[in-house]
C-alpha cells in the first residue's frame, strides 16, 4: 500500500535539551551519492527521539480543507461476480452492504489504527462498481474534513473495510477472493498541499493478469438496485 502522509510523515524538530546547539547546516548531497547518513535523516512522527510510539500533536496546526482518495480491488471468479451483479448472493445485497461497511469503518479509522487523530469527517463516500473486464469489484473511498491533519487513513481505511466485507458476503461460494491494490489515489489541503498518483500507475496491470481496456466503462451495476430493477422472486 502506497501512502504519502504528506506534512505529518516526518519530523525536523532539533533533540530536546536545554544546552541545545544550534542546529547545523548539511550542504546539499550530490546526485549519485548514495543513502544519506544516519544523522542526517529525517525520522517518523510516529516515533519520538528515543523510539516510542506517540501520537503526533497538531495543536499548532491550522484548520484547513483536506479531501483524501483511495481505492481497492477485488477479484472474483466470472460466476461470483455475476451472482453479485444480479443480486443472487444468499446474504443479500453485497454492493450497498460493502459500501456501508466502508463509510462505517472510515468513521471508525482512529479506533482502529491506534494512533491516527480522531477526525470529525465532512463527507465520506464509497462506491464499488463492478469490473467484468477487470474480472471484480473496484472500490473507491473519497474522504474530507476541515482540520489540522489529512484524512487518508479515513479513506485507506473504508476502502479496506469494504473490500474485506466482500469477502464475508461471497466467502460461502468462493474461496479464492483475492483483495489487491489498496492504495491512495489522491490528497488535498495541508501544508504539503495536493498529491495525485500517476495516472499510468493509477491504470497499472490489471490484478487478475487480464490485460485492462482504456476507456472501458465498469459494467452495469445491478445487485436489485441498478441497472436491472428489483430482483424478482420466483
């Protein structure tokens, strides 16, 4: 899984100390030199000086507006996948059961990754299309706050859950569900301001091995909701 945590992912702050020095200037390093020393790394926020887990405190950080992408695949048989498309799964609807599971789980990031701040989210959408071309379900989680640090965790997070929740609804007829290519897709707001992934490496290789379609639309999205109406009963 690919992150950019953005400002929060590292820590200039000098050692603490009342007899601190003053902090040395390191010239730049040449292209081609090598890894930088030891001393002149930058270190996890996560960490403080002496290598213990610590929550990164933002109380001098502005609020600001901060939105957060992310997205996940899962790949399922032809038959699977068909059996959710037309919503014949035995536990019901798994596309609007998923994208549930993933706003809940997204709201629940800081109880689960133990030291993510608690965010108060602004908007927290998942949708999971199916891919009969790609061979599953692409899910996408978008995430947005107005605060002091980023929601990429919120979006990662209700990503993963919603495909994990896949896998609970199909299990039953399928075993061999593969969950792949969690990942972030784009951030804005904060002081490290926008990032958004390649769009080449956003396409990638497909996970299944098939060969994607540039400009293929998802198929029709159905599961007796869309696409199809109602799923009767016989």
């Amino acid at each position: 899984m690919t992150i950019d945590a953005g400002e929060d992912a590292v820590d200039d702050t000098p050692a603490e100390g009342p007899d601190r020095p003053e902090p040395a200037t390191v010239p730049p390093r040449p292209p081609g030199s090598g890894p930088a020393p030891r001393t002149e790394r930058r270190r996890l926020t996560h960490l403080d000086r002496r290598g213990r887990p610590r929550m990164v405190d933002v109380s001098a950080k502005p609020s600001t507006a901060r939105r957060a992408i992310a997205e996940a695949f899962v790949s399922l048989s032809p038959e699977t996948l068909s059996l959710v498309i037309d919503g014949g799964n035995e536990k019901g609807d798994v596309l609007g059961v998923a994208e549930l599971a993933g706003v809940m789980g997204g709201k629940r990031t800081s109880d689960l990754i133990p030291l993510c701040h608690p965010l108060p989210l602004t908007d927290l959408v998942v949708a999971v299309t199916p891919d009969r071309a790609g061979g599953g379900l692409r899910i996408r989680a978008e995430a947005a706050t107005t605060g002091p640090t980023g929601v990429e965790m919120e979006a990662l997070t209700a990503a993963t859950i919603a495909a994990l929740t896949v896998y609970d609804m199909v299990k039953g007829v399928e075993r061999d569900v593969e969950i792949s290519a969690v990942r972030l897709i784009s951030k804005s707001g904060g002081k490290s301001g926008d990032w958004e992934r390649g769009r080449d490496d956003r396409a990638g290789p497909d996970p299944r091995g098939v060969p994607r379609r540039d400009g293929r639309r998802p198929g029709p999205r159905s599961a007796g909701r869309i696409g199809g109406g109602r799923r009767r009963t016989p």
